[in-house]
C-alpha cells in the first residue's frame, strides 16, 4: 500500500463507487404487508385483499373537504362533487360515497388507487390530489386534505429523505472540526471524511441492489422488493459514523504518535498499521457477526438493517481504513501532518501523544 498508493487509491475508490452506483435510483418508503414472508398470516391477508379487490385496496387514501363557509343549501351539493371530481383522477379505482358531519361542513371520502401502497403510482396521485387541492377557489374557504395511513408513510419518507442532507451535513461537519483539533490537520479529517461518505454510499448501494431491485433476493430471503425504509440511512450513518471514526482514531492516532518521535511520514505509516491494524481488525470482525446476525431475521426491515451495518463495516474498516487510508496517507507523506500558519494559532493543542507528561517526568 505504501509502494504503490496511487493504484491502491484507484483501485479501492473505484471498487466502493461501482458498489455506490445503486444508491442514485433509491426509493425511501415504509413496508406494507406485501413485503413480509409468503408464510406470514398478514402477508396472506394482504395477498388476499389484493386478489379480491386490487392492490389499491390496501393503501386506501382518506380526502378530509373543509367547507365552513358553503350555504347549508350547497352542502350536499359539494358533497356529491367531491366524489365525481375524484373519480376523474388518473390511478383512481374507486371512491367511496361521501360522508358528511352533522353540521355539515366536513366531507369525507375514502379513495382507493389502482397501484398498491408502497408504488409510485400511489405517490403519484396523492401529490396530484394535493395540488388539485390548491387549486380549489377561496370563495367559500374550501380546503381540502389526504391523508391516511398510506399518506403519512408517504410523508414521513419524503421529510426523512429532505432532512438527510442536513444531518449529513452536520455529522460531517463536526467530524472534521474534532479531528483537525486531534491531529491538527486539515488533509486527514478530509481524508476521513471522505471515506466515510464512500463507505455509507457502498452499504446503501448493495441494499438498494438487493431489497429494491431484487438481486440475490433468493439468497437473502427477500419475500417481495420494494423502496427502502425510510428511517434506515439515518440510522445508518449514525451507527456506522461512530464506528469508523473509532477506528480512523485507532489507525491514524498512532500513525501520529510515530510521526511526531520519527519525522518520517512512511515510517510513521508502517508502524502505527502494525500497532493498530490489529486492533481494527478484530473489532471489525466483531461487530459484522453482530450486524450480519439480523440477516436471519425473517423480517426484510430487520434485515435491511443487518445489511447494510454488516457490509458498511466491513467496507469501512477493510477496504477505507486498512487500505485507503495508508495509501492516501503515503501520497499525502508530510503534507498530511501540516497545518496552515493561520489555523496554527486558533485551533487549541490537546497533545493526545502525551508529550508533555513525557517531558515533565
């Protein structure tokens, strides 16, 4: 790794970004009944009603029309037109009879799609049903809502994947402020960070190519593909940001330490990976039979989960850690340990080698 880096870097960066490639068509949603095993009762269940009534039937749409301000006379009338509006939308299959409150002023109406829950078609219409609903004239103060079950999952997963970008933001950002402080360095908190965002984007990458595609389903015992839960890359990069930078701290700390007694940049590489390497070995292997243990559960959200954590690790402690990270490190040589003349003097020394103490005893 240190006699040819640049083909290690290539060679390693190119590998994760193939394996990434997936994650560019991923689809965030939350599970229905088609996704469990053929064997489980709510699966059959689902099956079932599909048969029976269509797929649409189990993600039934609610329409909420609040009119405070339609005449009493009018009011059965905006009843009656809710229904024959809504059944002149694309992807509709039925739609129940309108359901008014004793006042009046409420109507309800139930609205089953022709695709099922978990589809873009169903999406599709509910993002259509809200922008007619914009369109309603403000004459009367008529507003009108949809929502259900089907509908909030569809919401939780849109503002889950608006947020994403943020929490990344910041997780990142913290990150590097915490490592220039430790290494005082610029290049090596990049570094990390950097492999960090290969290693999320491998690990998303194979569980969209095998939970939403449908690759090796047979292998993995997926019962039916569909978009990814939402809540899952959120709670990816959390567990997996703490576990490489633990073992970017193990690596590179005592690349650091024999930097500062060696001055020698290949040096200080080869002896921090032979103290170190070990360390990050072992608990890489650990936490992958943790993670790759879920794979058993017949649950495909359970084994999303155990995917994606045991494949991230091991893409990050293997491929990025004990292998980029030494090459990137012996291309970067001295410049990896500098520190601008103007950061010098705002970011605070916390000597984690502990030189210090060495000298004041």
């Amino acid at each position: 790794m240190t006699r040819r880096p640049l083909a290690v870097v290539v060679v390693g960066v190119v590998g994760l970004a193939v394996v990434a490639l997936p994650m560019l068509h991923m689809k965030l949603g939350l599970p229905d009944g088609g996704s469990k095993p053929t064997d489980n009762t709510e699966r059959k269940a689902y099956d079932l009603l599909t048969e029976g009534f269509g797929p649409g039937f189990n993600g039934v749409l609610t329409v909420v029309v609040d009119g405070p301000g339609v005449p009493k006379d009018k009011q059965d009338e905006l009843a009656k037109a809710v229904t024959v509006e809504l059944k002149k939308f694309p992807n509709v299959a039925a739609v129940s009879q309108p359901v008014q409150n004793e006042a009046g002023d409420v109507t309800i109406a139930s609205v089953t799609p022709t695709s099922g829950p978990a589809s873009d078609g169903t999406k599709d219409l509910v993002d259509y049903m809200r922008t007619k609903a914009d369109e309603l004239p403000e004459r009367y103060g008529i507003e009108a809502y949809v929502t259900g079950t089907t509908a909030l999952n569809i919401d939780t997963a849109d503002t889950l994947a608006a947020a994403l970008p943020k929490y990344i933001g910041v997780v990142v950002g913290l990150a590097l402020l915490l490592l220039m402080v430790v290494f005082r360095s610029v290049l090596v908190p990049i570094k990390a960070a950097a492999g960090f965002l290969l290693s999320i984007g491998a690990s998303m990458g194979i569980v969209v190519w095998v939970f939403q595609d449908g690759n090796l389903a047979d292998v993995f015992s997926v019962a039916q593909t569909g978009p990814v839960v939402s809540f899952l890359p959120v709670l990816l990069i959390g567990i997996l940001f703490g576990l490489a930078m633990d073992y970017e701290v193990f690596l590179v700390s005592r690349m650091r330490e024999a930097y500062v007694r060696s001055g020698d940049p290949r040096e200080a590489i080869v002896t921090g990976y032979g103290q170190s390497g070990r360390v990050v070995t072992a608990a890489a292997v650990i936490m992958t039979g943790v993670f790759a243990a879920f794979l058993l559960d017949p649950d495909p959200v359970i084994k999303s989960i155990g995917l994606s954590l045991a494949f991230g690790v091991l893409a990050d402690a293997f491929v990025v850690r004990l292998t980029l990270v030494p090459a990137v490190m012996a291309l970067l040589g001295h410049r990896a340990w500098k520190l601008p003349r103007g950061l010098e003097k705002v970011v605070p020394e916390v000597d984690i080698e502990g030189d210090r103490l060495a000298v004041q005893s």
